[in-house]
C-alpha cells in the first residue's frame, strides 16, 4: 500500500518507520514547500501533488493546519482518511467547539469573541479566570491569552482587537479557566467499521505550554472508562478513521476535554515501546483497512521530549529498557528535535531507571523532571 502523509515532520518519519514492516510505504507533502519529500532522508522529490494524491492508495494527515484548497483537493480523491471534516475540526478551535458540543462532551465553557461586545460578554457570562485562544493556527500554547483581573481586560481587549484585525479568519475563543488536578490524553483509532481501540490514558506534564513528559502507568479504571466513552462520542460524530488524540483536564476525577488531535501525537510516543501495537502503526491500519492492533500496555512507559538540542550524552543508551528517537531536524531553540522512551517491567523500576536517567540529562534542557518522577508511585 501507498499512503500519503500531508505534513513532513516527525509524525510522517515516524509513520514511515511503522509501515515498513507491513510493506507500507509512505511518501510526505511539506505544506510550507508545496513538494513531496522523502519522510526519512527529507530529500525534495518535487512539486505534484495532483500526481502524488493520484500515485497514493491512501491520503491521511500527521496535522492540522493545512492550507483549505489542499484538504479540499485531497477529499475529492476519495482517498482522504480521516478526512476534510475532522482535520478541520482539529485546526479550527471553533469547530471543535461545536464538534464536542455536538458528541455531548463536556468541555470548558466558552463564548466566540469577534467584536468589543463579545469580549465584554464572555467575561460577564463565563467569569474570570479565563483563556482566550485564537480560533486558528494555535499549537504548543502559541496563540494563547490569560485574563484573570478584570482591571487588565480593557489591556488586553486592544491586543485581541489588533489580533482580530490583522486577520479576517480569524475569531477568540475565549474559555473558562479550569482549575485541573492534572491533564491526560486518550490516544485511540477507530476504523471504517466503527471498531474503537484505545491506548491507556497517558499523563502528562508541559513547560511553558510544550509537552515535556508524557507516563503511561496501568491506569484508574473509572476514568479510563469515562475517558473511552468520550473518545468514541467524538471519533463516532465525526465518523473517524484513523488514529485520534483527545487531550482531557482532570479535575478531580472529572474529565473535561480540552482538545483534540485528528492524528497521531506526541502523547503517545511512549506506544513504541510500551504497547503492544505503537499508535503510528495502529493509525497506518485504520486508515488502509487492515484489523486494529492490540493497544495492551506491555510495561509501564514514559517519554520525555528532547526540545532545542541536539545531542543527549550517549551514556542513556547504556540504560535497559530506554530508546531515543531523533527526527533528523536541524537545531533550534525550543524545536522538537527527538524524544526519549523509556520502560520499566513495574512502575518501581521505571521509576529507578528515571531517576537514573535525570542524573546524567543536563537540567537546563529538562527541567522539572524529577517533579515527574515524584508521579511514579
Ligand atoms: P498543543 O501543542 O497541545 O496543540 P495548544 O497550543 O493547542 O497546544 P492547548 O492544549 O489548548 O494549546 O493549551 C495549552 C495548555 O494550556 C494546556 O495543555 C493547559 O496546560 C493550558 N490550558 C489551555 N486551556 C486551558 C483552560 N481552559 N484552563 C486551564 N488551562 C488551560
Ligand atoms: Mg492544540
Ligand atoms: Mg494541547
């Protein structure tokens, strides 16, 4: 099978190297470039998307802010899964919005903001604190807006005006700040016959709104299970195929959904080798029709992402039960550039070999992870 991967970074390497084994080849569209690249070597195999859709058994996405005409043209094919729908669902926050409200799940409760008066509402209507987050192009915290003293909305209306302005597509979406205990993801597929798999929930840690940890320890059944209800409102709304991410705040035992991902994501990077089936092989499945795998946990996992460097002493590859994933990026300050994944056969033991781990990681590169460690109890 021939799959085509809108988008060409790491999700679509890491796609690559999942297919391999299952004669899957995969072939990657950089947006920015408008060319078909190699997902591994990033070589420019030219312009031709039209050719490249034509060539390809199977068109899909590893993201979501892709230019309209583009999802347009790959719909067309027949060939797109998940499809125009759900991948402009996960790169439009007013969408998704209406999407949850749609599946009935519970998520913040939020106002659209266009104009000076909406503003004023939303903060009448949802109280303060709140989060305004631009309805377009938003990704690792980017885009994003606290207000929590009324004196300061007057401020930050003219920043939100001169936003709005500079952008006609654009809209705020401005949510209630939720006071969570913690935040977890559900990564999961679904295929064309409504079948639902999903991965244990994943918890997971950000600095400065970029993932840093993600832990993947044998979960709480009760959430687990309002956690894959969620899911499988979400992914049945929107008729999914594919692999589908769902970030959730908990609070306190209650989830509220705060987005999600039509895509593989980097939450479940630990599946390479904590789960039976990893999610990048489980999504190639789903969308060219072969049976799901198994998304059993094989062992306590966890991954720590590598952001802005290049190099990790070499010593951690001495360490059992620990992979490192680079993406062949070139450097740049607060870039995804690899991420580590790291077993243990019990959670004390993975607990252990993170602590062995954090010793010989600089800590400037990773901060906060012995915090982290403290989780693993
Ligand atoms: P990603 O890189 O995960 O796609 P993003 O830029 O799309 O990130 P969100 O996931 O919406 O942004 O928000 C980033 C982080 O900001 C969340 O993980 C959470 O820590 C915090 N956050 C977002 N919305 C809220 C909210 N309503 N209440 C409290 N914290 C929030
Ligand atoms: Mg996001
Ligand atoms: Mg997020």
């Amino acid at each position: 099978m021939k799959v085509l991967v809108l988008g060409a970074g790491q999700l679509a390497r890491m796609m690559a190297l999942a297919g391999a084994p299952l004669n899957i080849s995969i072939s990657a569209y950089d947006v920015n470039s408008d060319s078909i690249v190699h997902p591994l070597t990033q070589q420019n195999l030219g312009k031709g998307l039209a050719n490249a859709i034509a060539d390809a058994d199977v068109v899909t996405a590893e993201f979501e802010h892709i230019p309209l005409p583009v999802l347009a043209q790959c719909q067309q094919s027949g060939k797109f899964l998940p499809g125009e729908t759900a991948i402009k669902a996960g790169g439009d926050r007013r969408l998704e919005k209406t999407l949850l409200d749609d599946a009935k799940v519970r998520s913040a409760a939020y106002r659209i903001v266009n104009s000076e008066a909406d503003f004023r509402q939303a903060i009448t209507a949802l109280g303060l604190p709140l989060v305004f987050k631009s309805a377009l192009a938003g990704y690792d915290g980017k885009g994003q807006w606290r207000l929590k003293r009324a004196e300061d909305a007057t401020a930050l209306w003219q920043q939100l005006d001169a936003f709005l302005s500079a952008d006609p597509s654009q809209s705020i979406v401005a949510e209630q700040f939720i006071p969570f205990s913690r935040e977890v993801s559900l990564i999961g597929a679904r295929n064309s016959q409504g079948e639902v798999q999903v991965y244990p929930l994943t918890e997971n840690h950000h600095v400065n709104g970029v993932l840093s940890v993600s832990l993947a320890v044998a979960g709480n059944e009760q959430l687990q299970q309002q956690a894959q209800q969620m899911f499988t409102a979400v992914a049945n709304q929107l008729n999914y195929v594919g692999v589908l991410a769902i970030e959730f705040f908990d609070v306190n035992g209650t989830l509220l959904v705060n987005e999600i991902a039509p895509r593989v994501h980097n939450s479940g990077h630990w599946t390479q080798q904590g789960a039976d089936v990893c999610q990048f092989e489980q999504h190639l499945r789903a969308v060219c029709g072969l049976p799901l795998g198994s998304t059993a946990l094989v062992r306590p996992s966890l991954m720590v992402n590598i952001l802005g460097e290049d190099k990790v002493p070499e010593q951690i590859l001495t360490l059992p039960g620990l992979h490192l994933h680079w993406y062949g990026k070139t450097k740049r300050a607060g870039r995804k550039m690899g991420h580590i994944n790291l077993s243990g056969a019990t959670t004390a033991e993975l607990k252990t070999r993170f602590e062995q781990l954090i010793s010989v990681l600089p800590e400037a590169a990773f901060p906060e992870l012995t915090q982290m460690a403290a989780r693993l109890n």
